[in-house]
C-alpha cells in the first residue's frame, strides 16, 4: 500500500510570547522572555511565584460568553488557536467532505482549574455535593477535540492524546499517519495546556521541577546553561492544519511544510528522571529519521526539549551526539522553551510551528539567557545562544520528552 | 418586579447568556432560551445555590419556565 505525502497548510498559536502565530514566530526571533511574576493566583507562599502566562487575551473577544464557561481555559486556549489555523488553511472554503476530517489534540493534564475549583466548592461546603453538570465535561482531557469537531462538523476521526510533556507531538504523528494511511484528508492537531493553577505550580514545585529564580523570572529558562535549575511553567496552545498532498494541491491550498516522518519511544527508566545516556532520546530520533528516510546529514536544525532541567539538559545533546555524530556540530540546535517555557502538551504544537517556520524561513530561533557555558555539555555543538541564526533550513527536527518516559520526535521538511 | 423574580431572572441572564427582555414568565428555558438539559440542571443548582432551597428531582422536572420557578421559589424560600 502506497503512503500518502502529508503537508502542513494552517497554523494557529497562543502563547506566552505571542497570541497569533506571526506575533509568535516575530518574538521568537527577537528573543523574547514570556516569563514573568503569576497574575493568576496568589502565589506569595509558592516557591516559584512567576510563570510564562499568556497575556493581554479576553476569551470573550473569542467565544460568546456563555460558550466560554463551559470550556475549562485548555479548551479555550484549544478553540482560539485551532480557528486560527482553520481561517489560515481556508479549508472549509472549498466545502470538503467533512466525514473525512478529523481533529486529534494533546494536553498533558486538561481541565486542572475546573478539578481545583470544583473541589474547592465541595470542601467549603457542609459535604452535600453539589457537583455542576458541567465539571466533568469541563475537565475531561479529550474534550477540546470534542469542541472543535462541533464548531466545524468535522465528523472524521476524533480524540486526545495524553504523553505529559510529548502529548501534542503524539497527536501530530497520529494525525500524520491517519492522513497517509488514507484515513482522513486532513486532521486539525496539536495541544493546549492550562496549568498555571494553584495544583499546578503546587504540584511541579513539588517534584523539585521548577526554576525559583523569583527575582529574575525573565532569566529563568536557561536551557544548557550551568546555572540552570528547572523549568519555567508555560500555558497556550498550537494547532496545525495537516492535510493529504493531493488534496491540498486540488484546492489549491497554501502549504508551509511537508511532514517528513514521526518516531516513537520510551525510556522505561523512571517515571520523571531521563534516562542519563538518553537512551530513549537516541531511539526516538533515529526511527524518526528512519520513518522519514532521511540520514543524520540531511537535518538541519533541532528544536530541543530542553527544559532547562540538570539533567535533561545533559541527557539530550548526549543522545544528538550519539545519534548525528560529526554532524551534530554542523547544525543548529535551540530550545525555544528559553522564550516560551514549558507548555507541557503544547510544547510539541508550538515547537513543530517553530521548525515549521524555522524551514519556511530559513531561519533558526535562538536559545536565549545562555551566561555560563555547562562543562558536562559539549558547547562545540552550535545551541544557537542569544541570537537568531539564518541558515538554509531544509529539515527540521522536533523532539518532546514526557514525564512517564515517554518520547516522540517530529520531522518536518521543505515541500520538494 | 419582585425580588425573588429579579434575582432568578439574573441567574438566567448570566447562565444562558440572554438579554433581559427575553426573560419573560412564559419563557421556557429549552424552547425560548437556548437551554439544553445540562444548562437547566445547572440553573436549578444556581436556584438552590442562591435562595438556600433543595428542589427534590421530581419537582426540578416540572420546572421548565421561567414562571414556574418564580412560583416554586416563592412557595418554598425560607
């Protein structure tokens, strides 16, 4: 059976650096920081009392207000970037069959402040539940695909995938293998995240994962630096439009990139610790680029997970090395989580966008807030510190790694 | 207007998203509305919630205007 080419033909973000996609890819190459203190709570007596918000953003500016309270703030964030990416792929202009268009969406962890809240209300209360009808549907993680599958009719294949911090690029390589399976013509994908909560940053304080550099929050996300000392929560959310080559060439459609190939892996190692040689890594992206059919020598930039963490910070260029050998000091390597922080499920989405518009471009993101070269990396290779670097960009390179030890890694390339 | 009705025709504003002048006594929340039936469990929590009431199951079903919860609340207000 012949597999079917899958092209990226819309895009839609909102994130800590930017609420479109273009405000997005510009603060991305001017190096922008979203971190900053947490408006969302009272976080005084948190360790970590700053975050990468999203800002400036009204939902009701997007969603009739009463649509909007039923929609926990991941789906909101899902539904304001997946109608980006619908508008910007003008796909339902050409009044495809919509039995044959599926959307597929990550979050790691979904309604978490529906969850808190709800909670709360019943532990204030004298113990007589009052549940609203609305909480589980609120907080169930595969409900964003639900809301925009009804805002569009999209009756094709339809639900989430949960990998923590890889969820949104396991959506995206399943999506890419339904449409070359023939299963779709096109698939709205990526992930949302919304957990700048009280349990969130409570929870991740907890596990001893987050910076608490809380007199410089802009500073925070260093990844590769030696100072380094955890990640910078993110919340937002990406979508991408994937679509089946013959279709999107028939309605003559705008294509940014093609899906090159996906690969899959775990550690089985720990459930939050990488495993220190970054086994899982290597395999991850050596069947990626198998799946893809590409050699070592054909990418040309690597967008990281590093998260700024002591050891997945070491763990990762290990594995690139391992796998890319020489030529791991020929391409660009950044962590865009150094602007963005880390948007758990949504790392993926917003990171494929970035590799998709580093190819686009021919321009590669930096990693910003590098200071102190690490000993235990090897700052031979080119973590593009600082400042964006033009270069021909024809493949690029997405991995995510998520607690559980899952990993997945994305490869995109320039439409030949 | 009387209290109890001004205070159940805000909780229907602000649950269904309607304007003022939509909310008339026969108004039923499913046809006239926009309701659907987890939008009327939830105003029927709101009702408790806000007149410190418990409307029994049963009787939540024969409540389906906005007139017939004026009239249950005012029987049933403490």
């Amino acid at each position: 059976m012949e597999l079917k080419r899958v092209v990226v033909t819309g895009l839609g973000a909102l994130t800590p650096i930017g609420n479109t996609v273009e405000e997005y890819w510009n603060a991305l190459l001017s190096g922008k920081s979203g971190a900053a203190p947490i408006k969302q709570f009272d976080a005084s007596k948190f360790k970590t009392q700053f975050a990468c918000e999203i800002k400036n953003f009204d939902v009701n500016d997007f969603i009739d207000r009463k649509d909007a309270r039923k929609l926990d703030q991941f789906s909101q964030y899902a539904m304001v970037s997946a109608t980006e990416a619908m508008v910007d792929s003008q796909l339902l202009e050409s009044n495809p069959n919509r039995d044959r268009i599926g959307v597929i969406w990550g979050s790691g962890i979904g309604g978490l402040k529906t969850l808190q809240d709800e909670h709360e209300d019943f532990m204030n209360g004298d113990g007589t539940p009052k549940f609203n009808p609305f909480f589980i549907p609120k907080m169930i993680v595969d409900i964003a695909a639900g809301h925009i599958s009804i805002k569009y009719g999209l009756r094709g294949p339809n639900y989430a995938t949960v990998s923590a911090c890889a969820s949104s690029t396991n959506a995206i390589i399943d999506a890419f293998n339904l449409i070359r399976l023939g299963k779709a013509d096109a698939i709205v994908t990526g992930g949302s995240e919304a957990a700048v909560t009280i349990m969130g940053v409570g929870g991740f304080n907890g596990l001893r994962a987050l910076s608490m550099r809380n007199d410089s929050p802009e500073t925070a996300s260093r990844p590769f630096d030696k100072d380094r000392d955890g990640f910078v929560l993110g919340e937002g959310a990406g979508a991408l439009i994937l679509e089946d080559y013959d279709h999107a060439i028939k309605r003559g459609a705008k294509i940014y990139a093609e899906v090159a190939g996906g690969g899959m892996s775990s550690d089985a190692y720990h459930i939050t610790a990488p495993h220190p040689d970054g086994i899982g890594a290597r395999n991850v992206m050596i069947e990626a680029l198998k799946d893809a059919e590409l050699q070592p020598e054909d990418v040309d930039y690597i967008n990281v997970h590093g998260t700024s963490t002591p050891l997945g910070d070491i763990a990762e260029p290990k594995a690139i090395k391992h796998v890319f050998g020489e030529h791991s000091y020929k391409l660009n390597i950044s962590s865009t989580k150094s602007m963005t922080g880390h948007l758990l499920g949504a790392a993926g989405a917003i990171e494929a966008i970035a590799c998709i518009l580093a190819v686009k471009h021919d321009i590669v993101p930096p990693t910003i807030n590098h200071f102190t070269d690490d000993p235990e990396i090897d700052n031979k290779m080119n973590f593009t510190f600082n400042k964006a670097q033009k270069r021909k960009v024809d493949v690029a390179l997405s991995n995510t790694f998520g607690f559980g030890g899952h990993n997945t890694s994305a490869i995109f390339k320039k439409l030949k | 207007m009387s209290d109890i009705k001004s205070r159940v025709v805000s909780i229907i504003i602000d649950k269904l998203g309607v304007e003022e002048a939509e909310v008339t006594t026969e108004a039923s929340f499913t046809n006239d509305l926009g309701a659907d039936s987890l939008d009327t469990v939830e105003l029927i929590m709101e009702f408790e919630k806000e007149f410190n009431i418990a409307i029994p199951d049963d009787q939540a079903e024969n409540i389906q205007t906005v007139g017939q919860a004026v009239s249950y609340i005012t029987e049933h207000a403490k």
